[in-house]
C-alpha cells in the first residue's frame, strides 16, 4: 500500500534522513525504533508531505504522491498522528473528529465504528480536548485519523510520556486496530520489547539510515540494541566514516 524509496531530507546543512527505503502491505504493522535524533520525526514529516526540503519518492497504492501537498495526500489515503497530538484543544472531541471525517474519504471508519475500536473515546466525547489527559489525548489523535479513513496510518511517539495504563489501554485499542486488516500501520515505539511484539516487521534507524530490518519474530534482542546505538559491524563501518 505504502512504498517509499530513497528519502534524503535535509534542515539546512543537515542530512537527517539518509536514503530510506521500505515498504508496507495492507494490514501490516511496521515498527520504527531509533534513538532520540536518528531521523524518525523528520522521515514521517516528508513522507506526509510536511518536510519539504526531501528528495525521494512515496508511492500509496501505486499512485505517485512525493509532489503532493498534505492535504491531498490525506485524500489519498495517508494519515499521521503527529508527535504530541496536536489537537484543537478548544474544540471537542466530538468536534475534533468530526472536522477530520468531514476533511477526509468515505469509507468503513465513521464516528460509530471509531468509538467501537477506541470505546475510551465515549465517557468523554464532550469533554475539550485541551482538559483531557495525556492517554485521552493520544487515542483523540488516533480516532482522528481513522475518521480520514485512511490507508496507511504513521503513527509518531505513540507512547511518549503516557502512565503504564493508558499505555496499556492505547495498545488494547491497536491491537483491535491491527485485527481488522484494513489499515496499513507505522508506528514509531521506544520500548523495545513492545514494538517487537505488537509489529510484524521492524526497522532502526540511526543517523537518518536504516541500520536493521526484518521480521519481528525473527530479530533477537541483541540484534535490535546493537543496531539502536551503532554497535552493529554497519553501524561500526558508518561511525568510522563519520569520524
């Protein structure tokens, strides 16, 4: 469904992201693990469109989109749920995601099949997002991109800064997400051991370059912490080119 190919994005003189290349079939759960800093944020920002200083190609179901705006990507079927939710914090839940349906595709997600796969969402539906807590938040965020009714959803630091329990309740509602099939997902995860069990694939990235991927089931955890800080023979090969 999602196809990128050698993303080069630059802030300024800085290459942060640095011929990435992956790709993610529908229902698929791909999971991006790097250090603070390796290139993540700015790597889902071009591909949605909002980081424009990128060279590349992003390709959703066959249909070049690299010189798309964001909005119309979204009408394309890519949705993101950025790093720190970024919701109208005046407006209410209800509200927040009804703006999103009525800017998004027609499709399956509708308000009463959101609320089924996030059922946190009801008990606060006319609560302002800006009063709700940081798990409130975050699964707001999810529901509206489901309400775009997208193909591929990128979600970034899906887990940042939330309590053990919303964590646990936020994953509960993507493993629904993941079951239905209909979604592609990317998903940007710091615990290891998390991201490994709920995708099906993973990638590292360190210095803006992919430095491991494969198949969840089949990657140990000595292979994931060593390609997390450089420690891999290509990570060790590219510090000494840096050095």
């Amino acid at each position: 469904m999602l196809e990128v190919k050698n993303i080069q994005a630059q802030h300024g003189l800085l290459q942060a992201v640095r011929g990435v290349s992956f790709s993610v079939r529908k229902g698929e759960v791909l999971g991006v693990i790097g250090a603070n800093g390796a290139g993540k944020t700015t790597l889902f920002r071009a591909i949605t469109g909002v980081h424009t200083d990128m060279t590349g190609s992003v390709t959703l179901n066959g249909q070049d989109i690299s010189a798309v705006r964001p909005g119309k990507r979204v009408a394309a079927g890519l949705a993101m749920v950025p790093e720190g939710r970024r919701l109208f914090p005046d407006m209410s839940v209800r509200e927040n995601l009804q703006v999103a349906g009525e800017h998004g595709r027609r499709g399956d997600w509708t308000m009463e099949t959101v609320l089924d796969a996030l059922p946190a969402l009801k008990p606060i539906m006319r609560s302002l997002a800006g009063n709700l807590s940081g798990g409130q938040r975050q699964a707001v965020a999810i529901g509206r991109a489901l309400m775009t009714n997208p193909d591929v959803v990128i979600m970034d630091e899906v887990s940042l800064g939330l309590s053990p329990i919303a964590i646990e309740g936020l994953y509960e509602s993507l493993a629904q997400l993941k079951a239905s099939g209909k979604t592609g997902i990317v998903v940007v995860e710091q615990d290891l051991r998390r991201a490994l069990t709920f995708s099906d694939r993973v990638i590292c990235l360190l210095e803006g370059a992919i430095t491991l991927e494969g198949a969840s089931g089949e990657l140990t955890h000595d292979d994931i912490t060593s390609a997390y800080f450089g420690l891999s023979a290509k990570g060790e090969e590219r510090s000494a080119a840096h050095a």
